[in-house]
C-alpha cells in the first residue's frame, strides 16, 4: 500500500496488482467503505486475466486524506435537503461528487496512467459514471455496478436497508463488528454470511477507522444530482452490473442507467445483492474481463 498526492491537500492511499505494462483497471469504492472491500484475492484474479488493477481508498475514509476541519452534522444536512434548502445543504459539504472523480482520475495522472477501465460500485459507480461524463477521453470503458443515475425515482432503497446503512453504529471494536450483521438485509440471500461481514467490519476498523467521513461523502453524494442527461450523451463504452437481490439500490438504478447511455450491456444477476459474494466472482470477471478487452 502507498499513499500518493492526487490534487493539492489531497492524497490517496492506493494499491496496485499485475503487471503495470497491461490495460489498467481502476477500481472504485462506494459510501464509507475502504479499498479493501475490493477484496485482495478479487483484485488478483482480475489481474490475472492481464489487467493492471488499481484499488484506493476514496477522500475521507481509509487511510486517504480526512476532512476534519469540516464537520457535517448528517441529521441536519438531511433535514435541509429534505426540506428544499439547497443553498444551507451546499454550505455544510466541503466537496463534491466531481472533486471525488477528479481525485481517480488525479491517481491515474500521478502514476502515469493516461487512459483506464474504469469499474466503479454503489457510490463508487457514481463516481465513475462522473469521471467518465467529465474527461471522456481518459475512460477507456466505464462498468457501473450496483449503481444509479442520482435521479430519485430511480435505484431507491428499502426501508430496512435505509435503517441499516444509516443506523448509529458503536464506536467499539467490538460493537462495530457485531453491527456488521445488520448488513444481511442487502447480502445477496443465497451466500450472506456474518462472518464474512464481520471479518470486513474488523479488517476496515483496524485499518482506518473513520465515521467523521461519511456525512461528507453522503452530502457530495446526495448533492450530485441527477447525471441523466449526461448519461444520454456519454459515448464511452459502457457495461452495467447490477443485483436482482439488491435492497439498498433497487435493481431500477441499474437498468435506467442502461437505458440511458447509448449502446450500454446490461448484466442482472439474480443471486446477487448489494455486495459481491465469492460465489459470483466468476459471473462479475468473466463480464468485466469481456467488455475491457
């Protein structure tokens, strides 16, 4: 793992796998969640497939650059936005969905990279749906995967994955361990497994512990608005993967942002959730290996 200036004040903590003279492979991760939840054995079967793969954490979590002196209180930011109050929304988020697509591309930059295949998860997709509408020319091919279109018909979440994503979490070790179960309500429902989750939740508080974050990315995230009319224009090629299990984004925010690009390959797969079992690794490279050659 290395950590490497992106943009002024801002640095990334990233980690590469393969052979850096092969096509690179950005990956993308979504809210609050480290690089390593591209899992590492993930990462190297990707490679393995002749691909030069790029994991890093997002700005404000992990191990990449925090935001402290920009506190964000998540109940207000919510009830502003709730209410109609854009301008006091803007003021309380330090950055926005296009400053967290410039700091992937900004990676690339410094390691010399011109061009990449970019595959972004959840928010992560939102993020490469971004880089992909903003620098056309540096996206060799754009894979979208548990994602939406930031329109808000679109990609909605159940009640009870809501409650689970934004629930408090305890701030112990082992209180955050054990609040890991609660993701099970998005786990695609043939291979969820607490441990699985729970060996995550320790790896993640162990590594770089940092719930100040999420209320930013949330604000640049919910802020971002609806990329639909970029979408229609975007001529990248693109794949989209998305989960018929998926209860945080509902499979919709998948197929309209198939719908929308021009030419989009849309792959539904009905074991999965919001997540990437092991189970599905073959489906997901398989697809993913496909569409960047």
């Amino acid at each position: 793992m290395s950590i490497i200036e992106v943009a002024p004040g801002v640095s990334l903590a990233y980690e590469t796998f393969g052979d850096p003279s092969d096509p690179a492979v950005l990956l993308v991760m979504g809210f609050g969640a480290q690089m390593i939840a591209w899992h590492e054995d993930f990462c190297r079967a990707l490679a393995e497939r002749g691909r030069h793969v790029i994991r890093y954490d997002n700005r404000d979590c992990g191990l990449s650059t925090r935001f402290d002196d920009h506190p964000v209180d998540v109940g207000r930011f919510i009830d502003a936005v709730t209410s109609g109050d854009l301008p006091s929304a803007l003021a309380m988020v330090p950055y926005t969905l296009q400053e967290m697509a410039d700091d992937g591309l900004g990676l690339l930059t410094a390691l010399g990279i011109e061009r990449a295949h970019v595959v972004g998860s959840s928010m992560g997709g939102m993020i490469a749906q971004t880089m992909a509408i903003s620098r056309p020319a540096r996206v060799l091919t754009l894979t979208s995967m548990m994602s939406s279109t930031g329109e808000p018909d679109y990609g909605r979440s159940s009640d009870e994955a809501r409650a689970a994503l934004f629930g408090p979490k305890p701030a112990d070790r082992e209180g955050y361990v054990a609040a890991a179960d609660r993701e099970l309500v998005w786990a695609s429902r043939p291979y969820g497994d607490v441990a699985i989750l729970r060996e995550l939740a320790a790896a993640s508080y162990d590594r770089g512990y940092y719930p100040a974050g999420a209320g930013r990315q949330l604000g640049a995230m919910i802020l971002g608005g609806s990329r639909a009319d970029a979408l229609r224009g975007l001529r990248v090629p693109t794949l989209v993967i998305h989960g018929l299990d998926d209860t945080l984004i509902d499979p919709s925010g998948g197929k309209r942002t198939a719908d929308l690009v021009p030419g989009a390959r849309l792959l539904l797969l009905p074991d999965m959730g919001h997540d990437r079992p092991r189970e599905l690794w073959p489906d997901i490279i398989d697809a993913v290996d496909a569409h960047t050659r």
